[in-house]
C-alpha cells in the first residue's frame, strides 16, 4: 500500500523549487547519445558522470543518473532501427522489425513507435514499482538459481521461433551461439577452447560479436546499394510522421501492457535485466500474436513488444536496489555507488526509514517520461539524417564506428578482431538463411545458463530432482514455460493444419 504521508512529502520535495529537476534534461540528452552509438553502453555513461554527483544532493544524483538510465533505453534502440546496429543487449530485439520498417521507408514511423513504447513502458514500469515494490521485494528474495534456470530456459527457447527459415537452422544457429558462450574459463574455473590465447580466457565479449552479426555484417552485404533505403521520397526526415508513429502506439494496448508486464517482471529479478526482458517479450507477443508471418519483416507488434518491455525492465531493476539493495545489473551498480556517496544503503531499511526519497525518485521518474519524449523529438530528426548519407560513405564510417566499438567495450584489439570475425560469420549466415538471432540469443545466455545449473547442482548436493520438487515457483515457472513454448505452438499448429485440410 502506498504511504500517503511519505507520498505527499515527495511531492513537497520534488515540487516545492525546480533544483531536483535541473539535471534531468542533461542526463536524457547523454542517455540517448551514449545510448545511440555502439560501444558507448548506458552504465558506462553513468559511470563517467557519477562523481558530477557529488556536487549535487541525493534526490538530485539519482534524477541526473535514472535519466541517463531512461535516454539510453531508448537510445540504443534508435541506431537498430536506422541501421541494424543494437546500441546494447537490451535493443536486440529491437532490431528484429524496427530495421525492416526502416529497409522499407518506414523509419520515421518506427522511431515514432519506437519512442511511443518507450515512454509508456517507462511510465507502467515505474506504476508497478510504485504500487507493488514491497511485495515484488519479497518474490525477488525466493528466487533461487533454479528459479533463473527456468527464466533462462524461456529465453533460449526463442532460438527455435526466432528465424524465418527452418526450425533446423533457427536451433543449428542457437547452438552455435551456446557453444560461443562456452569459451574462456567456466564458472568452476576451467579452461576451454582458449587455444592458448590469453584474450580468451574471458571468454568472447559479447557486445562487440553482436555488432559484427547484427551491424557489420548487415553493411558488407548492403556494400553493392545506395542508400540505406532505396526510395528518394521515402528518404526525408518528417516529425509529422514520427509523431504519427508515436500515437500509432495507442492502437495495441494489450500488447504494450504485455510487453511492459513482462519487463517489469523480469528486469526485476538481479542478474537478468532488460537483455533477458526483451527478447522473451518479444519471443511470447509473437508466439500469441495473430500476425505472426509478419514479425522479422517490419512488424510494429514485434517493435513494441521490444521497446516497452526493454523500458519497463528499468523499474523493474529499480526494484531489487530499493528494496534489497542489490543492484540488477551494471547500471543500478552505479546507482549504488551513488548511494554510498550519499551514506545510504538501499534495502529494506532504506523503505522504513526514507520512504519520502523513495517516492521522490519514482515519481520523479514519471517526469523524466514525459520529458524524454519531448527531448527526442528534438533530437530524432538530426538522428534520423542517416537514411540520407550514401552507403558509399555510410559503410565505411560505421565499420569504423563498429570497430571503435569493440575496442571501447574491451579496451584490447580484441574488440575489433571480434567485431571483425563476427561480421564474416554473420555475412556468411545471412547468405546461407541461419538467423543471426539465434546465434546472438545462445551468446547472450548460455554464459547465465550454465552459471545458475553449477549453482543448482551445487545447492542441491548433487540431487536437483528432490531439490526442484521442494521449489514451488520453480515448479510454477517449468509448467509455463512447458504450456507457452512447447503445448501451446504444437497446438497452433494443428489448429492451422486443420483449416488448411478445410479449406
């Protein structure tokens, strides 16, 4: 229930002079820029704008840095719409329709219903965490390794929908992407596959892969064309479109709240986050949408299912650094620091004892939504320039860009090698119809995956079966994952092979 005392002081706080808000623009505005170039992830923006902090008072600090967590939500969905490159795990899914929108002229529309997701999947994340932050602490807190397997299981369950070829090549591609993962020193500390190279024992940095399977090799192989898309008339930048697309959002209530549900749910729990959120959001609108043929080409039920479930994960994560003081990921770890900064510690005592800041940074929060979408509305038109560059000078500069990429995530040339290798990989899966997807998907959870079952089996003292029987949610999370993934698509199907022998 909410405290209706501590929710009018937060007002009084937030209200009363403008000073909590003055950073908040600034930290959109960075938010959406280190958010749109590759490379330059959200939680490195708030790391490098952190000790501004300690010029400014607590309420201040955590509004100047969740604005910056808010503009790169939707930041680095912007470079997947307009050129394929994802500007962090979490818009991966983002890419999947947002770029053929783009491919087809559409792109002012897809930034549009790209920014309309996001503000309102920001807006139902932050509602939830207002409402339900004390119950949502204590689920978070029964959510054992084999709780994550199941989560986990959900998402590498895509690897077989997300393709638009063969179920075959849809799990071949997934496979490879799981034994990717599996290089470099294992959560036991063994060594595999490092082929005596030192840059491996880390394993393969995932980010600078994504950009060579999702960006580079998607440039190699537009090299031959003119422009990003073909059509003159369908190159200018219009805001009157983008704000169409905005409000095309209103169109697909069930699908936002789903998506938004979902992130919320997921971001939620420490360890997963917005790259989990999104693709199994994504991965369940469209096993239940009715237009399923269309996702992967330009579908703006995928764009939305994407976007509003990576911008809900955010108060979702919010959720276990204010109620337990854990940080999710490594955005709210940089939150934390500036809790320290501040002698706080989130948890909680944090909700008995400063229940007013609490409600200051959620509905503060609420503000940065509205203010979001008038920020990038300023911004998008210049960002959307990139549709009109010829590719003669577009590829180039952007490999480059990818390149610079890797070699900011690791530090080492080993950003760029990986960056480079994984373009020819992609370029040579695209040729052949594997989904880079799949790949992208068992690199991004196979490392969690196996993580959690050593943590499992260690837990269960080598008996998980009697262990699992004594995990209700797990349980509960297994028959679902079992209804949504496996009975439920098997019974689709019939039902379609039934209308086709009727028809």
């Amino acid at each position: 229930m909410i405290d209706t005392v501590a929710f009018s002081q937060a007002i009084t706080l937030l209200f009363t002079t403008l000073d909590p808000w003055l950073y908040v623009v600034p930290g959109l505005i960075i938010g959406l820029i280190f958010g749109a170039v590759p490379g330059l992830q959200i939680s490195m923006a708030m790391a490098v704008f952190l000790p501004i902090t300690w010029m400014m008072d607590f309420l201040q600090a955590m509004l100047f840095l969740t604005a910056i967590f808010t503009g790169g939500a939707y930041g680095g969905g912007v470079t997947a719409i307009l050129m394929n490159i994802p500007g962090s795990s979490s818009s991966v899914a983002t890419a999947f329709d947002g770029y053929p929108m783009a491919r087809q002229g559409k792109h002012n529309e897809a930034l549009g219903i790209g920014l309309g997701a996001s503000v309102i999947g920001t807006f139902i994340g932050y509602a939830l965490l207002l409402v339900l932050i004390q119950p949502l602490a204590g689920m978070v807190l029964r959510l054992g390794p084999l709780e994550m397997v199941m989560i986990v299981l959900w998402g590498l369950a895509l690897i077989a929908t997300l393709n638009d070829s063969t179920v075959a090549k849809g799990l071949l591609a997934g496979v490879l992407g799981l034994l990717l993962s599996q290089v470099g020193m294992s959560s036991t500390g063994v060594m595999r596959t490092t082929i005596g190279n030192p840059y491996l024992i880390d394993g393969i940095s995932v980010v600078p892969a994504m950009i060579g399977l999702f960006a580079a090799s998607e440039l190699l192989r537009l090299r031959a064309g003119s422009y990003l898309v073909e059509e003159e008339s369908a190159r200018k930048i219009s805001l009157r479109k983008i704000i169409k697309g905005l409000f095309e959002v209103f169109k697909y209530p069930k699908i936002i709240l789903k998506g938004s549900f979902i992130g919320a749910l997921i971001g939620a729990v420490p360890g997963v986050g917005s790259s989990v959120a999104n693709l199994v959001a994504y991965g369940e609108i469209r096993r239940t949408s009715k237009n399923q043929e269309e996702f992967g080409k330009g579908s703006v039920e995928g764009l939305i299912a994407a976007e509003s479930s990576n911008s809900s994960s955010e108060g979702g994560s919010m959720t276990a650094l204010l109620a337990l003081g854990i940080p999710g990921g490594a955005a709210t770890a940089v939150l934390l620091a500036a809790f320290s900064f501040h002698n706080l510690v989130g948890g909680p005592a944090f909700i008995r004892d400063q229940r007013d800041l609490v409600y200051s940074i959620i509905l503060g929060n609420f503000g940065q939504v509205v203010l979001l979408g008038a920020v990038a509305l300023m911004i998008l038109p210049l960002l959307g320039m990139v549709v009109r560059i010829p590719l003669t000078y577009l590829v180039p500069s952007v490999l480059a860009l990818c390149a610079w990429g890797g070699f900011g995530i690791t530090g080492t040339i080993a950003g760029p090698v990986t960056v480079m290798a994984f373009a020819g990989l992609g370029w040579l899966m695209r040729r052949h119809a594997y989904p880079v997807a799949a790949t992208v998907i068992g690199l991004l959870l196979g490392k969690m995956a196996e993580g959690e079952m050593v943590r499992t089996l260690q837990i269960s003292g080598g008996n998980p079966l009697s262990y699992f029987a004594e995990r209700p949610i797990a349980i509960v999370l297994l028959v679902l994952f079992i209804l949504s993934a496996i009975i439920l698509p098997l019974l689709r199907k019939q039902k379609e092979k039934k209308m086709r022998v009727q028809v």
